[in-house]
C-alpha cells in the first residue's frame, strides 16, 4: 500500500496491484483496474517512485537477511529422466 493524498489533502492509502493508470494533465488521475477512479495531489513519477519503494521494501523482507538466496540457472536437461520407457 501507498499513502497519497486526495486534492482536499485527506490522506489516502492505495494499494499498488490494483492502479492500472496514473494520467497527469494537469492533476493527476488515478484509475483503478476495477475501474474507480480519484484524483489526487502527488505527480505521476511522484507515484511510480512511492510504488517501486513499497515492492522494494516487500521484497527485502521475502528472506530474513542472514538467509542467502542463489537462484540456479536452468539448463537443458531438465525433465530429462521424466519420459517414461514405453
């Protein structure tokens, strides 16, 4: 969730997965993918940047620090020994 604010400086709390387009011209518009939409005081890359540091910090917290995480690179024999003999 980010916390922006409504043109009559109320805050507001949205939550990132549903906005589906941040229009700016001159104020900024939100609209939501279920279609609701509301217009609010921060810019568009004001948005995004609030939006990219919330995942940031939701992703940080995905592994506790002192747990290493080494994604392996696929390779071409996978699924080899899967067919079965027949």
């Amino acid at each position: 969730m980010v916390q922006l604010t409504r043109l009559n400086n109320q805050p507001l709390m949205v939550n990132s997965d549903l906005i589906k387009f941040v229009e700016q011209s001159p104020d900024t518009l939100i609209t939501l993918v279920n279609g609701e939409k509301f217009m609010v005081r921060e810019n568009a890359e004001e948005i995004v940047r609030r939006i990219v540091e919330y995942r940031r910090l939701v992703l940080q917290g995905a592994f506790p620090p002192w747990q290493q995480v080494t994604l392996q690179p696929l390779t071409a024999d996978i699924g080899a020994g899967t067919q079965s003999k027949g």
